[in-house]
C-alpha cells in the first residue's frame, strides 16, 4: 500500500512540476510556506482542487512534511476556524511525514485562512494562513506566517 501511495505521489508531483508557470524572471510563480514551530517550510509543488464551494490547497516539502489547507468558500476574504462543525469556514491540517500516523497528523483548533485572489478564470489562488493544531495525544504544533501564491486549482 505504501508504494502504492508513493507511487501515486511522484506521478502527482511529476505531472505537476510540468504544468507549474513561470513568472518573468523564470520562477516558479506558484509557492507555498509557513512556519511550523519556528521552522521554516516550504511545499516543493503547491496544488488545490475545487468542489461544491470548497477549495483545499496542498502542500509537500521535500522531507516529506505536508499542509493542507480547507477552505469552505472560493471569494477572497477571511475564513475563520470554529470547533463548531456548522460555523467552520476553514480547517487546517499539518503531517509530520507521508506516512503519517494519528501521532504525526495536527488538526487545527483555532486558525484562520484570508483568500486574497481567486482566479476562477484561470484557476488560480492566493492567500494567507495560520493555525494553531494538535495531534491525538494532545500535543499542539504553531502553523503561522503562511501562504500560498498563485497556486494552480482543478475543478470537480
């Protein structure tokens, strides 16, 4: 099963390196970072994906760390989490590996997202996090200083 997965997630990371922008200095014009715990981290290839009303962008760095930011909206403006399933405008989730275990997984438990661009045109998403996540055994991780810039959206 894992190599299944892992399999999947090189197809994935590969596909998409191939379609990413560039900007005119020839830079990716697609990013991702945050800092988890005071560590910087950045995603190697930012992706999201809208459904119903809900857009989710993606994350991975290179060591395998992954955000995974929710967002129950696609209009630029703030997103606020709520523990209350009905007023939830946004989640955010946090694994320490690919494989991560409940111990390894952080869900956010206060936090917010602002979507800053929404291009449904050319597909396109920018914007800011941050959250505060805890694991199954309660220990809490600090998600802030977040963004992600024009990362490309699929729709379903």
């Amino acid at each position: 099963m894992k190599k299944i997965f892992l399999t999947i997630a090189v197809i994935c990371v590969v596909f998409l390196a191939s379609s990413c922008k560039k900007d005119s200095n020839g830079n990716s014009a697609n990013s991702m970072s945050a800092s988890i715990g005071g560590t910087q981290w950045s995603a190697l290839i930012p992706a999201g994906a809208l459904s119903n009303g809900v857009l989710v962008i993606t994350g991975t760095s290179l060591t395998g760390q992954s955000i995974i930011v929710t967002v129950n909206g696609q209009t630029a403006g703030t997103y606020n989490l709520s523990v209350i399933p009905p007023k939830a405008e946004c989640l955010g989730t946090y694994k320490a590996t690919l494989t991560a275990t409940s111990e390894d997984t952080y869900v956010s438990t206060t936090g917010s997202v602002v979507l800053t661009k929404v291009d449904l045109t050319n597909k396109l998403v920018s914007g800011t996090f941050e959250f505060t996540a805890a694991n199954s055994t309660l220990v809490v991780k600090q998600i802030t200083a977040g963004t992600f810039t024009d990362v490309t959206f699929i729709t379903q």
